[in-house]
C-alpha cells in the first residue's frame, strides 16, 4: 500500500512536471504564432459559472443516450463542480462531491484522494461542525482548470 503510495506521488510530481512543461512550450508556441499571451495570471476570456453548469448537464445528459459506465470520469467531474463552485464563490461538501461525480462513494472518495495527492484539491473542516469537511481547489487546481478552459476556442463545445 505505501509503495503505491509513493509510487503515485512519483507519478503525481512527473505528471506536474510534464504538464507544466508542455503549458511553457504551449505558451512559446501561441507567442511565435502572435496570439496574444496573458501576462501575469490575467485570462484573455473567462467562462462563467452558468457556462460550467450547464456543460456538467451536457455531461449527465449522455446518460440518457448511452450507459453511463461508457463515460465514468469522476475526476473531472468532481474538478467542473469545484470550479463551478469557485466561481459561484460557493463551498462544497465531500458529500456533495461525491454526489455531484456520479459514481458510488467510495469510487468518488478514492478519486478525492487521488485529486488530493497531486494538489489539485484540498479538504477543509467545517469549524461549525467537526464531522463536516468542505473540498475545494488548490491554487495549482485552480490554474489548471482555468488555464485549460482558456485554450479552448470561442464556440467549440467540451463535453
């Protein structure tokens, strides 16, 4: 078990260091190409909350269509809910995470785990009541989602 452990924060450390080395290169790329790049943390384009919203029902919507084990992605998922969250400046339960991936809970507390190792979320206790404990985004989790939703081009639909 610990070697696993360890075995996936070697993963969780690599997996960074190639995404943040891929985002540099990406950032070269749009520069020698023109596109404007944002400076200092500043987002040419923002999406919103109802925009997150409504693609996590795009997403649940393929259910009716297909089985739902055919797209089981619990870990994004659970990121649009926290970011929808971030930007609604709301807070989240655990349990209304593990509701919100559609998966059963212990699939989901697995996967807040796994979000957790590699600093993508974090967990926060409820001063008002010990039992209760909010998740949300890390400053890393954060950027990623928003530098991703960034690349994506006007009017292309990410499902």
């Amino acid at each position: 078990m610990r070697q696993n452990l360890r075995m996936d924060e070697t993963v969780g450390r690599q997996a960074d260091q190639i995404r943040h080395r891929l985002s540099s290169a990406l950032r070269l790329v749009d520069e020698i190409a023109g596109i404007p790049v944002p400076q200092g943390g500043q987002c040419t384009k923002s999406i919103t909350e109802p925009q997150i919203r409504a693609l996590i029902r795009l997403r649940r919507n393929r259910a009716r269509f297909f089985d739902a084990d055919l797209f089981a992605d619990p870990a994004w998922d659970m990121l649009l809910e926290l970011y929808a969250a971030e930007l609604g400046n709301r807070r989240i339960s655990i349990t209304s995470l593990c509701g919100g991936a559609a998966v059963p809970g212990t699939t989901a507390l697995r996967w807040i785990g796994h979000l957790e190792a590699r600093k993508l979320i974090q967990r926060e206790k409820d001063r008002f009541d010990g039992r209760r404990f909010y998740v949300s985004l890390t400053a890393v989790g954060l950027e990623a989602i928003g530098e991703f939703f960034r690349t994506i081009p006007d009017g292309a639909l990410v499902v």
